[in-house]
C-alpha cells in the first residue's frame, strides 16, 4: 500500500517516514523515495537521523552480487518489551511481547473480575513479575504495559465508567496504578478495541482499510476500523452491540435492560440455556454431561463449551441453541453491514470456537439480512489470534502509543536537541 505524499519538513518528516518503515518494512531507501516522492538525499538525511535515534535498523542482504550490496530499513523490534493484559469477566491473559507483538512468554488463568480492582491487579503484577523474569534475557528493558478491559474505557480518566459487568471498577484509577507500580506508562482501552487494532496492525485485516471486529465471549462487542483507524466514537463507547435489543427477547440483562444481544446468545447465556436443557432432559448429552460434572469434586457446571461438544455430537437440542444464538448474532451484524459497509468481519472470542454451526448461522443470517452490494465482497472470518488476540492486541496499542509519528518526530528534535 502506497503511503500518501509527506508534505512535512524537519523532525516531522523524520517521525512520518519512522511510520511507512514500521507498517510497511522491510523497505529499502529506493522504495521509501518512490513511497513518499521525496529526493533519495532527504531520505538518506531522514533515515540517518532515525538510525541514530534507535529506533530503526539496517539489515545487509547477500544478493548475487555479493553481500552488503542492498539492505533493507525496518523497526528496531528488539529495543524493548512490552506487556499485553487482556481482562475477561472470568479469566486474565497477559503476554510479554516484541516491539512487534510477537509473543515471547504468555499466561492465562481463571480469574473472577468481580473479584474487584485490587485483587484482580495485584494478581495481574504477579504474574507480570513472572513472566519478566522469564525473558529477561532475551529482550530489552519494560517499555510499556496495555490492558484491555471488558467495559466502557475513558482513555482520558485511564479508567473504565459505569461497567455493567465489572462491579467495583467504576472509575478506579487503573492506568495511573499500573504506571506507579511498574515505573513505565500504561494505556487502557475496550478490549475489544485493542482486539481489533491486533488485527489491523499484525493480523487478518492488516490489508483492509475498513473492516468490524466483533468478539463474542461472555458479553459481546465489536471493534470499528474506518480507513485504517480505529474508531471508538465522541464518548469511547462505539461498537457496545451487546446491548443491542432482540425484539421478543425479555430476559433482563446486567444492564438493566431485557432482551440485550449479549444476554440472549453470549458465552453465558449459552451455558444458561444449556444447563435448562440438561435439566428438562431434553438434551441427553447434556443431561449426562451436567450428572457427571456433578460428581465432581469440586462440582463444575456446563459452559458453552459442552454446548458446543453436544451440537457437534448430533445433540439435537444443543444443535438447535448453537444455530439459535448464532442467528440473532448474525441478525445484529446484519444491520451494521448494511449501516458500516465494511471490507471484512472478523469473529473473535471463546464463544467463537464453540463449533462450526455457531459460525455458519451467523453467516448466514448476515448474508440473508445484508443487502446484496454490501455483502458481494465481503469476507467473514475468525480471528487470526484465537485466543491470543486480546494480548497481542493490547501489546500494539503500548507500540502505536509510544511510537507513534508524534513521538518519535519528538525524538528526533531532542536527538537534534
């Protein structure tokens, strides 16, 4: 993808180039003079600058003319490490990452936001402190911490504001606590903001300009990319689909409201219908499943994964619930096709991979409920992640946040100093 032409001089145009080099590198000077159509010595003065800042490298290739004859400008992706935390309503998952997202340890454990912010964070510097410990030899020095939450983010405040599912949380300072106990910046966002900027810098959407991440765990929610950004709306608070109503739907949501998307076809609400089924009998795998299960010391209850291993089984019942939650899912994503017009949907979340059905019912009520022009070209897919997307995601905002054009043109004029 061409970048559009830098119309910048100085430390400016040093931190926009920075920028074609990150998003689009390896690159060579040659490549770099036809991208921005500037001259190949202001691109060498430029180039010069930031290799003396840091901040790039240059990497010589052995060609067939012999080595040292070309080499390629790309990110200084090992100048520093990053940590990744996606918070879930009944897990953590936090990864220490490259510069470029790539995962170097990573760790997921259960863990019940309701628990409330200092518990739920203390745990999270534990196991922050641990997986440091594990690559200290093998990156640089903390450079900065990303955390996704499940609820409305005020990125000004660092903190989430009035979290239907997060009791406790409202307004707790987290940034500004994560930054204090570690001594480097933090950023918060929506997690599933932070999913969707994985996606558009390292995953299945990095070739789309316009495209709707959608996550569907325990509560749903969809991240919005328009031409190449990620939109989060005047307040923060774009993509909350999971309150979107279902005419006909009464059962009342965390919110406070009936019928909420999320709390008709989400994770839990999956597993709600799931446990009913077992106990009228008329799902014998999950009859069997839930008496078992039971028995267990200590008792467990079924999730929507056994939902998901029923359908699959040919469990009539279970099938149905799989198809019926995937449908008003895809009956939702229908009206935002039709309203955003994007390029790509991308389906994210534990909810996902509860099997195929679960899928191909979304895709198809989009398909049905989507008029035709929207949908002629439009691509539906899962995460390109899995279950790594919330991390690596929340890594990148900590990447796109301290380097970005902004910052590094900052760099440069103090280096220039």
């Amino acid at each position: 993808m061409k970048s559009d032409r830098i119309e910048f001089f100085g430390a400016a145009a040093g931190g926009a180039i920075f920028d074609i080099i990150r998003r689009e590198g390896p690159i060579s000077r040659a490549q770099l003079v036809r991208s921005t159509a500037l001259s190949k010595s202001t691109i060498s003065l430029h180039v010069d600058r930031l290799l003396k800042v840091g901040v790039i490298k240059e990497e010589a290739l052995q060609t067939d003319s012999g080595p040292g004859r070309r080499s390629l400008l790309r990110f200084a992706a090992d100048r520093g490490i990053v940590v990744g935390i996606e918070l879930g309503v009944t897990s953590i998952d936090v990864a220490v990452c490259d510069l470029e997202a790539l995962v170097l340890a990573s760790h997921s454990e259960a863990l019940d936001i309701a628990r409330g912010p200092v518990p739920v964070l203390t745990r999270a510097y534990e196991i922050i402190e641990t997986l440091l410990s594990e690559v200290k030899q093998e990156g640089g020095s903390l450079a900065g911490i990303g955390i996704g939450l499940p609820g409305p983010v005020n990125r000004t405040l660092g903190s989430v504001v009035s979290p239907p599912i997060m009791p406790g949380w409202d307004r707790y300072p987290v940034r500004d606590e994560v930054t204090t106990h570690f001594g480097v910046p933090c950023f918060v966002d929506n997690d599933v903001n932070v999913m969707a900027l994985g996606e558009a810098r390292a995953g299945s959407a990095r070739a789309s300009e316009s495209f709707l991440f959608v996550k569907i765990g325990t509560g749903i929610g969809a991240g919005l990319v328009i031409d190449g950004q990620l939109y989060r709306g005047f307040k923060g608070s774009a993509g909350d689909i999971g309150h979107i109503g279902i005419d006909g739907e009464t059962t009342r949501c965390s919110c406070g409201n009936r019928g909420c998307l999320e709390v008709v076809a989400g994770g839990g609400a999956i597993a709600r219908k799931g446990r009913e089924l077992a106990e009228s009998g008329a799902s014998p795998f999950l009859s069997e499943t839930a008496a078992r299960f039971a028995a267990e010391d200590p008792p467990r209850e079924i999730t929507a994964v056994e939902v998901g291993i029923a359908a699959s089984q040919g469990d009539t019942a279970a099938l149905e619930l799989v198809i019926e939650s995937g449908r008003h899912v895809g009956s939702v994503l229908a009206k935002l096709v039709n309203f955003f017009n994007p390029e790509m949907v991308i389906l994210g979340g534990g909810t996902v991979n509860i099997g195929d059905a679960f899928v191909a019912a979304i895709r198809e009520m989009v398909i049905r409920r989507s008029t035709q022009l929207a949908t002629v070209d439009l691509v539906i897919r899962r995460s390109a992640f899995g279950e790594q997307s919330g991390m690596v995601g929340a890594a990148l905002m900590v990447v796109d946040e301290l380097f970005s054009t902004r910052a590094v043109t900052e760099m440069v004029r103090e280096f220039d100093g």
